[in-house]
C-alpha cells in the first residue's frame, strides 16, 4: 500500500476549479484533502479519480451556492491542523493528515465535504469523480447485465403531444397528472370515445436520461435535483413545527417529493405490485381506533376490486407467482407472466424462512419476465429502483395506458404545465382548469373549459389543487366545506434490518428484490396491522455507501472506510417492507398563502406527524426482519431506526390519503365512486382516495381503483 501521497505536494496541472479558489494555498488543500479522504491504494484515490473536475461540475452546474461551504471545509482543516501545531494540510504525510481528519468528523461543514467527495468516487462516471469506474471494480459492482444490452424497444408515441397554442378550447374531459390513476383516466375516457386534454407537470425526458446518473435520481438524496422533482428554486413547501414553519425544497425529504414526469412515479419505480388485503379495507372494524387515530373502513371491500386488481395486472402487466402468498388476498385470475428468476440472496433467504417455518413468495413486479405487450424482457441490471429502464421492461403509465390513450388520437398531451386551479361556473358547478406554464421563461396562462374533470396530481398536489380552487358556494376549497380535504396524508413508515455476513451473498444481479413474505401483515398479537418484508433492491455504489455509513459500519475518510467497501459490499443485504400506518386527522396538506412558487401559486403547507403506534409496529417488523437475516447467516445485525415523531407527516412517492372515498361527506372528500362531494364532474383516481395505505406498496391498488372509478364515470 502506498501511504505517501506525493501528488497532494507536488507540481500540478491547471484545473477549471482553480479559477474558484483565488488562494494557491486552498488550492494545495484542496488536493491534499481529495487525496486523504479517499486515498490512493490498490485503487486511485479520490484525486486521481477526477475529484477535482465532479467538485467544478458541481459548483458552477448544480450547487454554485455551495462555493462558501466548500470552502469554509478548507477553512476549518486547516484550523485544525495549526492548532496541533503542524505544518500545512498538504505538507503532512497521509497518516498525520488522516489523524487530523479524525478530530473533525463531526464538524458539519467538514462532514458534509468528505461526504460529497465520497459520492463523486461512487457516482456514476459521468458525474466525473470516478473515472473509469475504479470504484466500481474496486467493490465488484456493474450495472450492465450478465448478458448484456438488448436493443431498445421502439420509441413511445408522442405525436399526441400539444403545445399551449395547440389546446383546444374545450374538451370532453381534463386529467391532471399522468401517472398510475391519471394514465389509467385518460386511456379509459379516449378508448370510450372521448377527447382528452392530459396536464403533465414534468416532461418526457428520455429513459436514457432517467436511467444512469446514480445522484440525481428519486433514490439518492445527496442535496442535487432529481431528474424527475422540480427545482429547488421555485418550488418551495412549508412545514409547520410547533408554532412556526420552515420552508422546505424538493431536495429535502420532508418535501415528500412525487416523481413529476409523464408516468409518474411508475416511470422509475421499484415496481412491487402487491394487492392490498382483505383486512386493508376493514382496518377499523378489525382492529378499533386507536386514540388519536382518524381510522375508519374504505366504503368498498376487496371483492369489489378484486376483479380491477386482475384487470390491472393484465392490462399493465406483472410477472409473479400465488405460492406462498398468505395476504389472504384470493384471486380469480393468476398473474399474466412467470416471477423472475431468483436471485443469490433471494434464494438464501428463502431457504432461511423454510428453517424460521415463514412462508414466502415471488415478489410481484410490475416487470416483464418475458416479452409482454410489445415491450422487452428485463435484463436484470442493477439499476432499476429509482431509474427509467432502458429497455423500456418495467411496465408504467407511460409505456401502457396512457401509450393506448394517446394511440386513439383522441388524447392530447401538455407537458411542463401545471394546473393553477379548477374552475366553476356561478352556480357552482365545474367548468374546466385554469393552466400555467413557461415558454423561454415567459409565464402563461389558460382557461380550458371541459365537460369532466379528473384530478391525479399525487396526494399533496391533488389536495392543493382543491383548496386552491374556492368558489362562491366553497370558499374554503372545492370539496372542502367540512374541512376534510388534505387530511389524512400517510405514506409508509419503513421497518427492516441490514445484515452482514461472514462470506460474500451478493450477486448484483437486478431488480434485487426476489423473495417476501406476507406473514406479518395483520393479526400479529399486540400490534395493529403490520406488512410486507422483502429483501432490496439492488443499490447504487452510492446507495451501498450511504446504507453502510448511516449504519455506523464505515469510517468518514481514509482507507479504513475503502477497505469498509471493499469487504462490506459483497456481504450486505438488507430486508425491508412498508408497515399500515394508521391515519391522523392533523397529518394534512394546507396552503399557505404567505408562500408562494414561481408561478404566485400558494403552495402547500404540511402539518402533523405519523401515529405514534406505527412505532410499534415498526419496531415489531424490524425484529422479523432481523430474525430472518440472522436465520440465513447474517453474524452482525443492525435494525432500522424509529422515525422520530414531530419531524412532519409521512408522505414521499407512497402518498395517501388526502381526499379519502367515503359514505359520509363530514368525514370524506369523495363518494365511493370517487366523485368529489357536490360535484358529479369531478374526480379523484390517484392514491388520494385510499382510506389506509396497507403494508405493502399501494400502486397497485391505485392502478385498480383507477379502472373501477372510470367504469362507474362510463356507466354513470
């Protein structure tokens, strides 16, 4: 092992990045630090990876706002090091840097620095830091498939797309969003004849763009824009704590953000495709109410969508297998395609049940397992979870449904616009939306008039429309004069454990998640509800680093946290699964008008927290999930912490909740037919009907509540 580092002392060749630090001295820092915080071993060092070029992509691309703290980091190493009475940063040999380091690893600015070099190294080549790959080989990681790239599928359909002076004045129908329920809408309302007008927020970007960079994407929160979340700037939210609020930005989890691009959130989505049980829509009756809960029954049963849920699992397609399923969840259809082949780790932990007597089962996927609907086979990469698939297997909105609505040539699509409000007339009734959008940074806006509309904006976005579009008869919001729209916001507390084990498990081989069980999804004594435990998904290198550090397994910087990687990675596996939260009146979506976004639109104003029972279940997970690795040989065990009450309300891409179906309107936003109460024209068929959220992942219960809705609307 090399532990000098004569590249952080020496000459060097210009950089771009030395235009930004004016001082030479920071500059000789700079590298030195690069070099220590991931130094040279048997694989480059942070440095010689590129670290220098990802940091100038990032400061004058991404975060130039983040110039200051960078170098106030410089700042603060070298503090620490005159204070021992030392020589410059870079005149130290690597050990002496390294013991300079370990005295600042809980220094925020420090901290958050060797974390963003750490990132470039794992990233993705393209972002700079990690030329060619070196980390990746050094962890024995790949996202290519064993057998690798298939040609692309055909291009999606696009000539339906409209500009703002394409739009029509009127149209049979609106649908905002389109995602699993807005997708669903606008192929249901074109195939039965009628014009549709679809309002997307997001774009269309390409699945190349949406299927490579490992720190942009849903599934990393490094502080960089998702390609699939509006930009920080702009776009703020505001969360109420105590008595004050602070604003939020979509970087921030607690923004609870849901992917904004044609498909939603199906566009980069895990896929799991479970169906809710029958105790899913009966939790109040099955288990009372908790105090401080707002539980209650759905106003429909499983039998009602059991036939929609197959429907569902045939029109968009989803490989897996009944064997071992004990959701009690029956079925009068089985799935249109075989589960995928099982994984490394999937197979040990199977084997592991059998010895704990847990019963399991494919996990469903809303993935072909073999050619389907036109569409490729998945090829198992490694990059799924959080990304486009570049062969265009992964089975969303955007590839199905609303491919079928815009093929009818009756359907309209309107990227990058928002919808600002619904509108109605003077007695009350609706009339159409009032759109906004920007051309080359000029701001339009546009009153579309329409026999129907139907709202599936994602649950937060959804309740902001209603609350944003007051009439005469509903000054508070449509919908809201008993002041119900917005309550109830739920997503999915996650339980689960990260094993280690003594020899390497993994595979890399994709989706990841192969194996589940349904065992501890109700009647487990003592607790309310429950849910789903399946292993991971396959992480990025930068996911596998943020799982091992946050679990306290790897070191800040040096070769300890390389040699970390190298060992831990191939031995990691985690199990996780969503638990049934229980539902609170005071988890809500307001507007606070004393925000606004870049359009003048209130934005939404988020309140209250998760049950403090869903802790318990929670912790009653975690405990399973740790039980099973150890059954398959996991020798170091580490459980998923609680989430603390008081940091908001949960939400993220499994929102819920907020215009719940129900049979009374003091109580609920909807009817049964999810029909906003007092309006015959307008509906909700997005996961903002969903009384509970189950424990498992809801798209498909969307998708299937979608078909129904629409049936009603045709039959109606």
């Amino acid at each position: 092992m090399n532990n000098e580092a004569p590249a952080a002392t020496g000459q060097h060749a210009a950089e771009p990045i030395d235009g930004l630090i004016p001082e030479p001295a920071e500059r000789l820092l700079l590298r030195a630090l690069l070099d220590t915080i991931v130094p040279e071993d048997d694989y480059p060092s942070a440095l010689q990876s590129g670290g220098l070029r990802f940091l100038y992509g990032v400061l004058t691309g991404d975060r130039p706002e983040w110039l200051d703290r960078v170098r106030r980091a410089l700042a603060v190493v070298s503090a620490a090091t005159g204070s021992r009475g030392e020589v410059t940063f870079d005149r130290l040999d690597i050990d002496q840097r390294l013991a300079v380091l370990d005295t600042l690893s809980d220094d925020p600015d420090y901290r958050w620095f060797a974390l963003l070099v750490t990132d470039g190294f794992y990233a993705d080549p393209a972002n700079g830091g990690n030329d060619d790959a070196a980390s990746w080989d050094m962890i024995g990681w790949t996202p290519d498939p064993a057998g690798g790239w298939p040609s692309s599928s055909a291009p999606i359909d696009r000539s339906g797309w409209v500009s703002r002076d394409g739009l029509l004045p009127h149209y049979d129908a609106i649908v905002i969003g389109s995602g699993a329920g807005g997708g669903v809408a606008a192929c249901v309302l074109a195939e039965s004849g009628r014009r549709v007008l679809v309002v997307e927020r997001g774009d269309f970007p390409t699945a190349d763009f949406l299927a490579r960079d490992h720190l942009r994407n849903a599934r990393t929160d490094v502080g960089f824009d998702h390609r699939t979340a509006p930009s920080t700037r702009g776009n703020p939210r505001t969360l109420q704590l105590g008595g004050s609020a602070v604003e939020l930005v979509p970087t921030d989890g607690r923004w609870s953000n849901n992917a904004m691009t044609v498909g939603g959130g199906t566009r980069i989505y895990g896929a799991q495709a479970w169906r809710f049980a029958p105790e899913d829509f009966q939790m109040a009756s099955t288990y009372g109410v908790p105090e401080g809960s707002a539980l209650v029954d759905w106003p429909i049963s499983y039998a009602d969508l059991e036939p929609y849920y197959g429907r569902a699992e045939r029109e968009i397609g989803v490989s897996g297998s009944v064997i071992g399923d004990t959701s009690g969840a029956w079925r009068s259809t089985d799935y249109p395609m075989p589960p995928l082949p099982i994984t490394r780790p999937g197979q040990l932990l199977a084997d592991a049940a059998k010895r704990l007597e847990i019963s399991t089962l494919a996990v469903p996927l809303l993935i072909n397992s073999k050619p389907y609907g036109g569409r490729n086979a998945c090829v198992q990469c490694a990059q799924c979870v959080g990304f486009a698939c570049p062969v265009e297997a992964k089975n969303g909105a955007h590839n199905t449904v609303l491919a079928r609505a815009l093929a009818t040539g009756r359907t309209s699509l309107l990227l990058g616009t928002r919808a600002e409000r619904v509108t109605t007339d003077a007695r009350g009734r609706v009339s159409g939306v009032t759109l906004v959008g920007d051309i080359g940074g000029s701001q339009w806006r546009a009153q579309v008039d329409a026999d129907e509309v139907i709202i599936s904006a994602g649950a937060i976005e959804t309740a902001r429309l209603l609350l944003n579009s007051p009439s005469d008869q509903e000054p508070d919001g449509l919908g809201n004069n008993q002041d119900q729209v917005g309550r109830h916001l739920q997503g999915h507390v996650y339980a689960g454990a990260l094993g280690i084990f003594p020899d390497p498990v993994n595979d890399h081989v994709g989706p990841g998640a192969a194996v589940a069980t349904n065992d501890f999804r109700h009647h487990n004594p003592g607790i309310i509800g429950g849910g789903m435990l399946a292993n991971e998904f396959v992480p990025t290198p930068v996911g596998y680093h943020s799982y091992l550090f946050g679990a306290g397994l790897l070191t800040l910087h040096g070769f300890e946290a390389k040699r970390g990687m190298r060992h831990l990675v191939p031995r990691m596996q985690r199990v996780v699964g969503p638990i049934q939260e229980l539902t609170s009146a005071e988890a809500r979506v307001r507007l606070d008008r004393g925000v606004r976004d870049s359009f003048g639109i209130p934005v939404v104003r988020l309140s209250g927290s998760h049950h403090p029972e869903d802790n318990r279940t929670q912790a009653f997970l975690s405990e399973r999930a740790a039980d099973w690795l150890t059954a398959a040989g996991a020798h170091r065990v580490i459980k998923a912490p609680a989430r603390p009450l008081g940091v908001g309300p949960s939400g993220g891409q499994h929102q819920a909740g907020t215009c719940r179906m129900g049979i009374d309107p003091k109580t609920s936003v909807t009817d049964p037919h999810g029909r906003v109460w007092g309006h015959d024209n307008l509906r909700v068929v997005d996961g903002s009907l969903n009384v509970t959220n189950g424990g498992v992942n809801p798209v498909l219960t969307i998708f299937a509540n979608a078909f129904r809705v629409m049936d009603l609307m045709l039959a109606e």
